[in-house]
C-alpha cells in the first residue's frame, strides 16, 4: 500500500467502467490509506470486477484499476437428476454469474435437503449454460443381523412402482422411498395436486388448440404425472418441434405447467438410399402451418403398387401424422400416386404411428426411483421382451419403404 503524509490528493479515477461509483477518497481532501482500503473493499463488493488493484503513478494521484466481469445470460440450464417437482424460474435470456449460480444451488439444496453442485460453461456470444447436480451422500451401511437379511428384489420394486402409480393418479408429484434395516422399506408421499394453467412457450406458427390436443392433462383435472410424460412424447412425435424432455417442462407450487418449445424449420430435404433412392424437398405450407408441399423422386420405393423399377417424380401435399389429430392426419395427396397409393399411404401411416408407441413400451416407460436409506439402491423397469420389441418397431419404421 502507498503511503504519503499530509499528502493532498490531485485526481481519483476508475478506468476500465463507466460505473458510476462513490469512493471515500475525493480530490482536494488528504491521502488516507483506510479510506483507500473501504474503497477497495466497496468495488470488490459491487460484485461487477474480477479484479481491484490501486497504483499512485504520480504523488497525489490515485488510480483504482478495474477488469469487468464478463456479462452471461442464461442460454439453457439442467438439473440432474431431474425432478418434475422443482421448478427452475430462469427464462432464457437471465443475467447470470458465478454468485447467482450459487444462490440457485443453494436454493435447490434447501428443497431437496442434499447438495447440489453447479457449473456455470460459457457458450459464446455472451450466453452460457448453468448445469447443476444433486449429490447424494452415500450413508455407511450398517451391518445386518445374521437372522434376517434384506435386499431390493423383484417384488419390492414392483410394490414401490404400484404405489407410486396410485399416487400420481391422485396427483401427488413428490414420492420418495426409504429403506432401514430395522424398519424396512418405507415411502413418503407429497401433497395432492390439481393441474393449473397450461402454456406454451415459442409456438409462433402454430396455435395453443393444436398444442392442447396433445395433452392427456386437462386444466382443473387431478394432476398425474405419467399422462404429463406421456403428452411430453405425443408432442415430440409430432414432428412439429424440436425434441423436449423434463428440462423443458416448468410446474409452480399451484400446479401451473408451461411448456417451453421450440419450433423446427419450415423447409427440409433429404436423400436415402441406395435403393430403392428417395430424394425430396418440402416445406410447409404458411397458412396451414401443419401442412407441407413436397417434391420427391423415388427409385420405386413403392413396390405393392407395382410400379416399375425407375426413377419417380411425385408432387405432394401433406400432412405428417399428428397424435393430437388422430385421422385426420398422417395423409398425402398425391395426384402421380392415384388414389390406391393415396389410401394405402395413409392406412400404413396410420397403422405404423399408432403401434409404435405400443410396442415400443413407450407408454409402459417409468422413470426410476431411488431409494435412500442404508442402502444407495434404485428401482428400474425395463421393457419386457426387449428384443423382440425392438424388431418389431424396426420393422414398423421400414413400413413405407417396404411397400
């Protein structure tokens, strides 16, 4: 530190911000080291500057030399494991740091009664993402008796997995499972919820009705959070967005859902092969958002209309299959198809789109669930004939290039 005795000061300034900032030390009064010192201490507290130094490159002039914390806003943030019962209220476009990232760890930490750690990553153009992860701390097991032993089993996972159905059907989000070994497996269950406001974020070119037709979940009704996940898919496989997950689905204490999405470009092509070749170009149509206009050329790809093995210009108007329009969707008109290749198009889109979330065990899909306690244990379902599910969407996946 610079000291100078009864030492009149000529000129205070802060390059590096146009902040404007109050300092104890002022020109014309004396040099006072503890008010150079409040100073300092005042510009690290402004918590805008990663670094405070003083120089005094003349008697009588004092320069307090700042570095301006980098400006981020939020770009996208993720919690893992993920919780449809904690709600991160930081929109896109959030001014965030290092401190604010904390006080949200903090926050969840509270919620949860575990730690969280966070990661703020910078992603270029003053944006970045904030990632936090919940820690749970592993308990040392205690040793069991040799009377009686305990272990998670087939049968307790499936008890943990009806009892958390009947609770999301009566609308209770937080279900929690816990296990001793002198009390065995117990499980908590959270307060009953009823389904508030449903709202969508970023549908510019396609309204709220068609978006609600997706949804199993109805304002007012009981909130269950399987027909929330299973919306979440109807949504994803209608082609209209980009996929969502947990991430993008905000709940509020009074049951309020809003849904953030975000929409897929209006034209598109694509090329597959090689053979039978297909070749296309669409784009959809503006005022009928869900429809598009195509253009393709097929190596004869239709092998049941018996069409011969050449190259096959068709100019189509279509609308993708949606799960919240049922049969008045997934259909093509296509005037070089005639109308059997029109009704056969759409009976193997209709049939395809409606057995895949079938047989793919989409529908019988549960998330995990963790068991805390004496033992760090988690129930997992997994598809019953596995492989035989998974050859038979293939083979409904191929469908239309088989005909």
């Amino acid at each position: 530190m610079l000291f100078a005795a009864a030492l009149i000061l000529q000129s205070v300034t802060v390059p590096g911000t146009q902040l404007h900032v109050k300092l104890a030390s002022q020109v014309g009064q004396p040099y006072d080291e503890r008010a150079v010192e409040q100073d300092v201490r005042y510009l690290w507290n402004l918590g805008r500057f990663d670094d405070v130094r003083v120089e005094e490159p003349e008697p009588g002039n004092l320069v307090f030399r700042v570095r301006l914390k980098p400006r981020l806003v939020l770009r996208d943030i993720r919690l893992t494991p993920h919780s449809f019962g904690i709600d991160l209220k930081l929109p896109p476009g959030t001014p965030i740091d290092r401190p604010t990232a904390r006080a949200i760890a903090r926050d969840i930490e509270r919620k949860l009664d575990a730690r969280v750690e966070e990661k703020l990553t910078p992603r270029g153009q003053g944006k970045a993402d904030l990632e936090l992860h919940v820690i749970t701390e592993k308990k040392p097991r205690p040793e069991p008796s040799d009377e009686i032993r305990y272990e998670v089993g087939k049968g307790m996972c499936r008890t943990l997995f009806l009892e958390r159905r009947d609770a999301q059907r009566a609308g209770v989000l937080d279900f929690a499972a816990h296990f001793t070994f002198h009390q065995g497996i117990t499980f908590t269950r959270g307060p009953e919820r009823r389904v508030g406001r449903i709202e969508f974020r970023g549908n510019r070119r396609f309204p709220d009705a068609l978006l609600r037709r997706h949804m199993l979940l109805d304002e007012g009704a009981i909130f269950d959070e399987r027909l929330l996940r299973l919306s979440i898919s109807r949504i994803n496989r209608s082609g209209l967005f980009e996929p969502i997950d947990e991430r993008h689905v905000l709940i509020d204490p009074d049951g309020n859902i809003t849904v953030r999405l975000t929409e897929r470009r209006a034209a598109a092509w694509n090329l597959a092969g090689p053979w039978p070749l297909e070749g296309s170009v669409r784009g959809r149509i503006p005022k009928f958002a869900t429809y598009a206009a195509s253009v393709s050329v097929f190596g004869s790809s239709f092998k049941l209309l018996n069409l011969p093995r050449r190259f096959f210009p068709v100019f189509s108007i279509q609308r993708p299959y949606l799960p919240g329009q049922g049969w008045r969707s997934g259909f093509s008109i296509a005037p070089q198809l005639g109308w059997r290749g029109v009704g056969v198009g759409y009976a193997a889109g209709q049939i395809q789109q409606r057995l895949i979330p079938l047989i793919s065990g989409e529908r019988s899909a549960e998330p995990p669930i963790p068991i805390t306690g004496d033992i760090g244990a988690a129930c997992v379902t997994k598809p019953r004939l596995k492989l035989l599910r998974t050859g038979a969407t293939a083979a409904l996946s191929f469908l239309g290039t088989l005909m």
